[in-house]
C-alpha cells in the first residue's frame, strides 16, 4: 500500500512535490498501513518539462547509472543521490521507493563508461539493438556477465541510499524480457537490504505467471488503468474499470502469499499527470465507481497504490483510503476467488484473516440497476442457514439472513463479512 507520482506529476515531480504527499501520507494514511512512496519515470531528467525538444538532459554518475536531477531534487547535490530524500521518508515512518526503466544509459553506452565493481564498461553491457519503443534512454541489457554486473552495481548504489521498492518498467509486457527481469531479481538478492520488486507494464501474459511470481512481488496484468469505466474513444488502449473484471478473473490463481497480481494505481482523487491522459481534474470515476475500484483491488488483492495528489484529497477520498474494514480485506484475506460472473453481476468471496466467516463483494458492473437473489449454497454457504451480515463501507451490523438479497445500482457495489 502507497503512493507513486505519475498520476498526478508525471515525469515532472520534483523534492518539495514528493515531500508534501509524504507528508499527507504520514499524517493522515501511515496509522491505517499507507507506506511506500514512490518517485516514478523520469527523475534523472534536468529538463522534463520540454517533451525532448530540445533534447533531454540527464544526470549520471561517472560509473554509467542516473542520479537525480539536482535541479529538481535539490537535496541530492554532492553525489548524495537520494539518500537524503530516504532519510526523509523513513524518519516519518515510511518507505521510499523509485521507478526505473530497464537497461543501461545510452549515453553511458556512448562514452563508454566504467561499471562500478567490475573490470567491464557499459558497451560490455549493452544490447545495442534493443531499446524500449516508448522511452528510448537506455539500451537493452545483455543477459552476460557484465550485464549482471552492471544491474548489481545499481541495485547496490540504490540499496546505499535507503530503497525499499523500485518499479522496473518496459520489462514485464511489450516486450516481455525474462532474462532482465532474472538479473535484477538476483541484483536485489545480494544488494544487502529487502527491496520490493515491481514489474510494469501490462499486460503482462498468463503465461509467464510462474515466473514472474519466482522473481518477483508484484507485477502489473493490464494496460494502464485511467479513470475510465469504459474505454476512451481517445485513448482506446488503456484498461478500464469494466474490463478490469475479466482480467482479475485469470489471474485469481496466482494471488500471493508473497506475490501479487498489480491492478495497476488508483486513479482517484486530484490527478494532474504532467504528462498524462487529460488535463488536472478530480477523477471522473463516481463514489459508486470509486468504492468498486477500491473493493475489486482489494477483494483480488491487488497493491494499493494511490494515485491522486495527496495534499488536494477531499473528505470522500480520504475516507475510501481510511476503512480499515475494507482495507483488512486487501491486506489480510486468503483464498480470494471469483464465484459467480454474468454480464452484469460479479461475486468475488475470500476468508478473513482469522479464518472464521467469509467476505463476498458483489458487484454490479451493468448499466441498469441489477436485484440480487441467492441461496447460500450459490455462494458456497449451508442453503437456508441464517448468517450475519456486516456492510463493511458502511460500518453496519445488518443481522441475520437466511439468503442473499439486495439490489445495486449500476456500477455499485457491497462487500459483506458473513459470519455464523
């Protein structure tokens, strides 16, 4: 559960942006399991604002691996690199964390420099014939020994500075690189501290399910998910809170312990990407559509990472982030399984972390209003038996039930604990 800068920042966030969303974070989220803070694409970037024209400049070591831009993250000046901003997050409680993309600078590559520990130079490393079709900063990464040595070189830097989450992009899907991702995995295993391992983009493919699980924590199962039921006649691509239901549904085998599908971040809240999908706005997702967000992620299991700017959330925000009922279902639930899928209603159950009872989210994803009725038995219960319900977003006690009854506007959503 966190926070990361691309929904509302984009590749512009700078030192006193990401240090008032910690701040928000630590104050109002921390007591409820909020934790990792994420800077995203692009920190290595001194002039992010100018969309390449005129080309880019970047900020690297001597030892061919980015540093932050001092310009934008002031604390970093003298080879300090990010330790400082760490320092930061963690006297507050947190964790911090970055976002890379896969491979090497090319324009370490282009001077030849030196890999830190080793005997190799960057052009060692490099596949010069690989690039990433959307961010073409760095090259591919050979799968040899200076490939390896170079992915421990930075994970080791990175370790130095205090990360404890880091987000490799362009590796998971389009394309999909099984050897990178193995080398950074083993780069994270002998870097001297935990450092969670999260692989973007989407979608990544059911079948490579066991091997991103082996190596990494959490990896991302769709496209990049926007505020969006249905798809955008502007941007077709991304995945929509409709389609994520499907998606969901293939990858309920592969939930944890340890290892998560990623739903991708949650675009409530004020987000103002820089760039990104639109303009700042308030998400366009409706309260029932925002509980559903929350419930499908959590019912699935999917990392909660925030995407809004932190600072700017109202009430109804701050109080989605803050139900520990519904939050215990994402953090604690076990044997999460959808039961029941039609073209409008959708049943996910899973047991609570004590093992008694049950959770079910029902959800209505249709676009007229939807009356539920079910035996027990259809949900996997005794048919007939009398159970307790508790309406977890709404902190209600509902009493006894012999069956499940109720109706759900469109886009609605309930997520019941059932117990004897």
């Amino acid at each position: 559960m966190g926070w990361n800068s691309w929904d509302s920042y984009g590749l512009t966030i700078n030192e006193v942006e990401y240090k008032a969303n910690v701040d928000w974070m630590a104050k109002h989220l921390k007591g409820f399991g909020w934790q990792y803070a994420v800077v995203d694409e692009g920190w290595y970037l001194q002039n992010p604002e100018s969309g390449g024209k005129p080309a880019w400049q970047f900020t690297l070591d001597s030892e061919s691996r980015y540093l932050p831009a001092p310009n934008r993250f002031p604390s970093a000046t003298q080879g300090a690199g990010f330790k400082p901003l760490a320092d930061y997050v963690h006297a507050l409680g947190l964790k911090f964390g970055l976002h890379i993309i896969r491979g090497i600078p090319r324009e370490a590559v282009a001077k030849n420099l030196p890999i830190a520990g080793s005997s190799y130079h960057a052009a060692d490393a490099a596949d010069q014939s690989d690039t990433c079709s959307w961010n073409p900063d760095n090259y591919g990464v050979k799968d040899n020994a200076a490939g390896q040595a170079y992915y421990d070189s930075v994970a080791k830097l990175y370790a130095s500075w205090g990360l404890d989450f880091i987000k490799v992009d362009c590796i998971s899907s389009r394309p999909y690189k099984a050897s990178e991702i193995r080398m950074i995995s083993t780069a994270l295993g002998k870097a001297g501290r935990p450092i969670v391992l999260s692989l973007s983009p989407g979608p990544t493919s059911l079948a490579v399910a066991d091997d991103v699980r082996k190596y990494a924590q959490m990896w991302r199962i769709s496209d990049d998910f926007w505020d969006y039921w249905n798809p955008s006649p502007d941007q077709p691509w991304t995945q929509t809170l409709h389609g994520q239901f499907a998606t969901a549904v293939g990858w309920a085998p592969y939930i944890g312990p340890g290892h998560w599908p990623d739903a991708d971040m949650l675009p409530i809240g004020y987000i103002g990407p820089r760039p990104g999908l639109g303009t700042a706005r308030p998400t366009r997702f409706t309260h029932d559509e925002q509980r559903t967000l929350l419930t499908l992620w959590s019912i699935m299991r999917s990392p909660l990472i925030i995407g809004g700017d932190l600072p700017r959330s109202d009430d109804w925000t701050t109080s989605l982030l803050t139900n520990p009922e519904v939050l215990a279902v994402n953090q604690h639930s076990t044997g999460n399984r959808p039961l029941i899928t039609t073209n409008a209603t959708v049943i996910w159950s899973a047991k609570p972390e004590d093992g008694r009872g049950h959770y079910l989210a029902i959800f209505n994803r249709g676009e007229s209003p939807q009356n539920v009725l079910l035996g027990w038995n259809e949900v996997g219960l005794v048919l007939g038996k009398a159970y307790n319900l508790r309406d977890l977003w709404e902190h209600k006690d509902l009493g006894p039930a012999s069956s499940l009854k109720l109706s759900l506007q469109p886009h609605a959503c309930v997520v019941y604990r059932v117990s004897e």
